[in-house]
C-alpha cells in the first residue's frame, strides 16, 4: 500500500534517513503526517498522525465517546534517547473505521514493523505500564531497598528481562521519564505515575 | 563466623520449589536432606531430580560420574528430627506465616545452635518469620527463583535481628553453591516480586480498562521492551489464583493500590480461568495456539 508522509521538523519515530521516510510516495492511500497539523480527508484510506504525549483527541476532538473516523494516532516506541524500536502502536477511537486501522497496519507491516493496536488513553500501552514500575524502582533505591546494580541484575537474572529498571530508565533520560509521567499523572490523577523524586531533580537539573 | 555449611536441610522438598533448590545444594557438593511430610512427594523429587541431572549430562552441562556423586549426597526422610544434622536449612514450605514459624520454632530444638535457618518465602517478612525461632539473629532469607535449579539469582534478605555472621555465612553459601547472592533489604516482596507484582496487576487493569486486547499488550511489551514472555502469559503460567495470593499478601502491608488485586483478575478466578493450569486465563491454551480470552 502506497504512503506519503507531510513532515516537518524532526520525528521521533522515524528519525531523519529512517528507511521508512525514504520508501514513501508522493501521494498515498494513506497519509502520515509528521509534525504538520492534521488535514481531514474522507477520501483517503487511512489518515497517520504522530502523537509524542498527547492524546489523539486533542487533533481530532472528541464527541461523547462516539469519536473515530479514518484517522488514527500512532507512535514509535522509543525509551527516551534509545533509538526506535520496530514496534509502532496505533491509537484508535472508539468509532475508528475498521478499514483505516487494516490499512495502517498494512503500511507498517510491510515495512517489518510490529504493530499493536490501543484505545486513546494516556501513555497507550508500553508508558502506561511501565512508567510506575520505573518509579517504584526509582523509590526503591531512594529507600535503600537494594543497590541500583542490584536491583537491575535481579531484574535481568530473575525474570530473563533484557535490561533492569534503573539501567534502563537512566540511559533513556531521567529528564525524559519526568516529562512522561508528569504527563500521565496530569491526566490519571495517580500517585504511581507521579514522577519520581529522582526524575524530577533531573528535570530540575536539565532546566538548570 | 558459623561452622562451615556442609550439610544443607531442605523443607518442603516434595514441592517444585524445594525440589529444585536440592538440587543447587547436592549438585554442588553439599550433604542434602530432603524433608515433607509426605514420602510420596519426596519419591516424585528424586525421580525427578534424576531426571534432570540426566539431560544435564545428555546436554554436556556435567559428566556421568558428577551426577552420580549428586544423585548419593540426596537423601530423604518425613522425621524431622533427621535435620539435627544440617548446618543450613532452607524451608520452601506453604507460603503461611504460622505454618514457617512454627516448623522453625520445632527445629530450633532440634538444631544446634550453629544452624542458620533460611526461608525461601516471596512475600513474608523474615523478621516476622525468625520471631518465635529462638535464634532471631540466624535467620535470613534465601529467595530462589523458579525453577530454582536453572535460575542463579538469590535474593538474601537479613531480618532485623540477623546477625552480620549468618549474613556473611548465608551469602558465602550461595556463592559456593553456584548462584548469584543480591542482598536485600526485609521488604515486601524483596526486589523481585516488588517490582513485578504490581507491574502484573497494571497489566491486568490495562486490559479490564480497554486500552488494548491481552495479545497487544503482551506484543507490546516483548517486542518493545524485548521481555521473553509477556506479563499476561506470565500470569497464566504462575497462575491467576497465584497472583490473587500475592496480592492478598502484599496489600494489607504496603497499601499500595497497584498492589490490589484488580477486580476483572477476582472475576477470572471466580470463573475459573486461573491460566495454563485451566487451559484458560487470559489466553486459551486448548490447541496449544493463544487466543485472547
């Protein structure tokens, strides 16, 4: 299925000689826009735009819970500063057409993407689940649970885990986990994703 | 400094647990005596054990002459008067504050004094387990993970009145016995089931809440995060009763609400889903292919 994207500035998901940017047509069934407002087109198959922390909603608006059109939001998973992975999760609305979601996930599998698909909710998936077990892990160390060495080797030997909490959360950017969980905090309302204290002196730092 | 452990005493050895942790202990050299109270289980271990020091063998992983000096150092017994011998014993025994305090409290006469007592609980306090033992200060705890004769890691976890001398004896134990000592702190959960419990459950509510199906989650996270299995299929395989338990263990001490269970995870054990054991939990395993349930 032929794609176009409309970019501009730099993205997250397919960071510039990305071999997806340069496989792209110049126009497409499906349009995949790239750091440039959202343009409605009924006509096309599907409508791909780039979230970074927002919610689809904020591009599309929303209606009662009846929202969803050929639209759909999507993003990269990337931790912070690490480059992208190849899974890229979709976000839908509760009235998507099935037919745009079958053709955005057509244009990413055939690149060799994995793709999952998510209901537009903070975080989507991989963020919603793993920020708290970041900062529980963050807390952890502040309390002298165990060494930071520790806890990651635990998490590596004991559970087959490619990288521990700490390890992972440090090399992705303390800095960058602030600004996620302030951002799922700010809409949840839960105290497991308000960002931990050792995120915040980072934020607090990088600002500096 | 304690005697040198030469002798190790495992409780609860017909259980998959115990069995394994025999088998770090015999496999590296120490005198071990398996201990349940039912001879069956202990005739399961055994069979069992030698079943797997065979692959072991069969896979280059330890000659025929290693296995057959693993396989004399095992002995069995349902007297527990037969552990006034070991210098460690490790308990893998019903994960229930009375049943670990009172075995102890019954081998403290038993033992002599130079005996350090190990508790392989996930989710008990060690210092609510050694009160009552009548040797507070050697009593730690040993948290191998499953299966405990493949996985290295040991979470050594002194209690309040430990003394630095079982520490140092307990993790010089682990050490010889080839796995891989972490010392921490006597908190629910330790490190591991800290982490991965409440991690578990938000998984769970992330499915009761609609953000996506069981599958996507697990994809999401393997493929993202590079996980071997997803945390859905890992809670089919421990269990969805299991993780009731954790969770019922480590609310009511810590009040964290990730640590609750979530409603669709008690409404799935109502129903009888529990997992792999069931054929059904989160995914269907009728066909051996995983469906979203």
């Amino acid at each position: 299925m032929r794609y176009s994207i409309r970019q501009q500035g730099e993205s997250r998901s397919f960071p510039q000689g990305d071999a997806f940017l340069a496989a792209a047509a110049s126009d497409g069934e499906v349009v995949i826009y790239l750091g440039v407002p959202l343009e409605t087109d009924d006509t096309k198959g599907a409508i791909l735009i780039e979230l970074g922390l927002e919610c689809l909603g904020v591009h599309t608006g929303e209606r009662v819970g009846e929202e969803g059109s050929n639209v759909l939001g999507f993003a990269r998973y990337r931790n912070g500063g690490d480059a992208p992975t190849q899974l890229v999760e979709l976000v839908r609305q509760p009235n998507t057409r099935p037919d745009a979601i079958a053709a955005a996930r057509a244009v990413f599998e055939a690149s060799g993407f994995v793709v999952v698909v998510a209901s537009d909710q903070a975080g989507r998936i991989i963020d919603r689940l793993v920020r708290p077990k970041y900062n529980a892990a963050l807390r952890f160390l502040d309390e002298g649970l165990a060494t930071s060495k520790d806890m990651d080797l635990t998490c590596r030997l004991g559970l087959g885990y490619p990288d521990g909490p700490i390890e992972r959360v440090e090399r992705g950017g303390l800095a960058y986990h602030y600004d996620v969980t302030a951002a799922l905090f700010a809409v949840t309302g839960f105290a497991a994703y308000a960002p931990a204290r050792r995120a915040m002196v980072a934020k607090q730092r990088d600002g500096a | 400094m304690s005697k040198p452990i030469a002798t190790v005493a495992v409780c609860g050895a017909g259980g998959t647990m115990g069995a394994g942790i025999a088998i770090v202990a015999a496999r590296a050299g120490f005198r071990t005596i398996c201990h349940d109270v039912a001879i069956e289980g202990l005739d399961r271990t055994l069979k069992q054990t030698e079943g797997f020091l065979t692959k072991s063998v069969e896979r280059g992983k330890m000659t025929g002459a290693d296995k057959d000096a693993a396989m004399s150092r095992l002995s069995r017994t349902t007297a527990l008067d037969d552990l006034g011998v070991a210098d460690l014993v490790i308990e893998a025994v019903f994960e229930e504050l009375s049943v670990k305090r009172a075995l102890f409290k019954k081998l403290n006469a038993i033992c002599p004094d130079s005996t350090i007592f190990a508790s392989n609980t996930s989710t008990l306090s060690i210092t609510e387990i050694a009160g009552g033992s009548g040797r507070d200060d050697r009593v730690i705890g040993l948290h191998f993970c499953l299966p405990a004769q493949m996985m290295k890691l040991i979470e050594v976890s002194p209690g309040i009145k430990t003394s630095a001398a079982t520490l140092e004896a307990a993790w010089l134990w682990c050490e010889k016995a080839g796995q891989l000592p972490v010392k921490t702190q006597d908190k629910p959960g330790f490190i591991l089931n800290a982490l991965l419990v409440p991690f578990n459950n938000d998984c769970i509510r992330a499915v009761e809440a609609g953000v996506a199906s069981p599958e996507d989650i697990d994809k999401a996270i393997k493929t993202g995060l590079g996980y071997k299995m997803g945390p859905l299929e890992l809670v089919d395989l421990v269990g969805l009763d299991t993780q009731v338990r954790l969770c019922e263990a480590f609310y009511p001490i810590t009040l964290d609400p990730r640590a609750a269970a979530p409603p669709l995870l008690r409404r799935m054990v109502a129903a009888g889903l529990l997992g792999r054991k069931t054929g059904r939990g989160f995914f269907t395993y009728n066909s051996g292919k995983m469906f979203g349930a």
